[in-house]
C-alpha cells in the first residue's frame, strides 16, 4: 500500500519580511486505494469566528414555520405507500422519515433528526444519533424487503448552512439507488482490483497500516475503526470511522451505530473547541459483498474562507477540477485528535 507525497517547493520575495526570500513547501498526495489527487497547500491561515447560533436559528424562522418542527412533521410531510410503511412513516426516539418531495432516486427519503430546532453539536447525543441512523436503515430494510434488491442504501447529512442545509433543523438525505455515485463507484471499483492483485480486502489493509504509521490512526470504538483520511476532501480536515467486516448498510447493527455514535462526540467536541459549526457526512456502503468493500463514513469539516465576505469553501479547483485541498496536514489535526480517543 502506498501513501504517495508530491512535494513542492514555492519561492519568492516576500513583502511581510522586507522582500526576503522566502520558501513555502506544499503537497499533491494520491489517495492510496483510487489514486484520485488532492492538495495541501494554501497555508494563508483560516480563522473560525464565534456563531450567534440563536440568531442564526431565529434568522431560519423568520419567513415561516420550519416544517420539520414537531407541530408540522406530521401534518405537511408525505407519506409512504402502505408496502413500504402501512403506518406511513417511520419512528424512532424523537427521528421520523418520510418520503422526500423531491426525490434523487425512486426511492428516497428525508429522516428528520431531532425534535429540537436548533441543535449544536454538543447536543447530537449517541442516543439522538442512534435513532436516525437506525430508523434510515429500517427503511432500507422496507425497500429491500418489497423491491427484493435494494442497491446502495445512501445516507447523507448536511449540518448547518455552510454544509449546504436548506433547512437548520437537523436531517438526513437518504436513498436507494444502483448508481453509488463518482467517488463510491471508483472506490469501489479500485477495492475490486485491490482484492483481484493482493487477495486481501483493502480497508483490513488500511487499518493495519494506519495503526502501524501511527501519523493519521485515531483509535477504535466498539466495532468501528478511526482514523483521519491521506486525502481529506475537506479544506479543513476529514475524519473517517470503518466498520470492519460490514459490506452493506444492511450489515450495521445497533451496537455497530452506537459504536459510531460514541466515536463521533469526539470529533464533535474537537469541533467545539476550534470553533467548527458545520460539517457534512456521508455513508460509503457497497451493495454487498462482491462489492469487496467494506462501510466506512466520512465526517467533513465546512467553513468559510472569508466569514466576513461569506466566501464558500468550494473555489473553482474543487467545483470544476474537481481537486481538493486542504490548509492543514491530516497528521498534525491527528496529533489533536487521537488523544481524546483514548480516553
């Protein structure tokens, strides 16, 4: 396995130390299962100021009632059809889905998280999170069930504007489709080769060698794995957790996604202490095991590069050379993070 470093070395005559010369080191790195490239570079500094986030919540509120407050969910929301949920929707703890009104395959659906409007970080308990996962995945398990194929179960999570939420209240995109998307299919596609030329699965490799290295490895909870990504999508960070051994969505167990839940307070309070308010989540199931792959999540950390001019994080070397970047080397955001791991 290969974890391959492109350095590069920049030098000019800078103003801020009366025209020195000065040297600025950056590095293109390939992704060691896709070979897909990403950046460290743009090292300018990124400053997180503190979130109003009660007026961000009444900012939310201010043309109308948000429909995934209690006193709506259930009076504007869609129902299923009675093969799917004879009862319409599914509940679990304060988590309810229902069908999406605007659907990204045919079947596709919203879980509403909370019954809390505005929820930060601190307050996504295991519990809550538990709830959502698990109900998302009973779904799944509704659609295989009348379909008799199911695909790739996806679950998505935008929090916060900055993620690309439309709405504050905390919820999650979820889908069956037979199309896992670019990035899942390459993966899983490389996985397949990976497993052709070696033998071996290549997340039980990754593991292995993460923890061995010891630079990005974050530690185990339950049956998941941590550790932060070679190549982080994020211009922040990525945090990445693997459930060994799982190889579709319909694999996770209730102990497997309080295991992740846990794992993720961690990251959470990380979050918390660097002044993160946003992030954006995502599922990479297989379909099953021929998929040679096993599921993993990716937890991206979202920002803004000028909070004052309300600039994206997402510049045209993301959106249209679909390259990303990071400011900050996933091995020096792991020397942070691993210690509350362990504890």
């Amino acid at each position: 396995m290969e974890f391959e470093r492109l350095t590069r070395t920049t030098r000019y005559l800078d103003p801020r130390k009366d025209y020195q010369q000065t040297t600025i080191e950056s590095e293109i790195r390939k992704d060691p299962l896709t070979g897909m490239s990403g950046r460290i570079a743009h090292f300018a500094g990124v400053h997180f100021p503190e979130i109003d986030l009660e007026e961000l919540s009444r900012l939310s509120l201010s043309r109308g009632s948000c429909p995934f407050c209690p006193e709506l969910v259930e009076q504007v929301t869609p129902k299923f059809p009675p093969n799917i949920n004879p009862q319409g929707r599914f509940h679990q703890g304060e988590a309810v889905v229902f069908p999406n009104l605007s659907p990204y395959d045919t079947h596709s659906a919203v879980t509403v998280m909370t019954k809390a409007h505005l929820v930060p970080v601190a307050d996504l308990t295991p519990q809550r999170l538990q709830d959502a996962f698990g109900i998302s995945i009973d779904y799944f398990r509704a659609v295989n069930q009348v379909e008799r194929h199911m695909g790739y179960g996806l679950i998505s999570w935008n929090y916060f504007p900055m993620a690309g939420a439309s709405l504050l209240h905390p919820h999650l995109q979820i889908y069956a489709t037979d199309h896992p998307g670019n990035f899942l299919g390459a993966e899983i596609e490389a996985a397949k080769r990976y497993r052709e030329q070696t033998g071996h699965i290549f997340w039980d490799d990754l593991i292995a060698e993460e923890r061995r290295r010891g630079e990005r490895y974050l530690g185990r909870i339950g049956n998941t794995e941590w550790l932060m990504p070679f190549v982080p999508q994020s211009f922040i960070a990525d945090v990445e957790a693997i459930f060994p051994e799982r190889y579709s969505i319909l694999d996770l167990t209730a102990t497997d996604l309080r295991d992740f839940s846990v794992g993720l307070q961690h990251v959470f309070r990380y979050m918390e202490q660097h002044q993160i308010y946003s992030f954006n989540l995502a599922f990479f199931p297989g379909a099953s095991l021929v998929d040679d792959t096993w599921v993993h999540a990716k937890l991206s950390f979202r920002g803004m590069f000028n909070p004052l001019l309300h600039s994206a994080d997402v510049s045209a070397i993301r959106q249209l050379y679909d390259e990303p970047f990071t400011t900050s080397y996933p091995e020096e955001v792991a020397r942070e993070l691993a210690p509350t791991f362990q504890q």
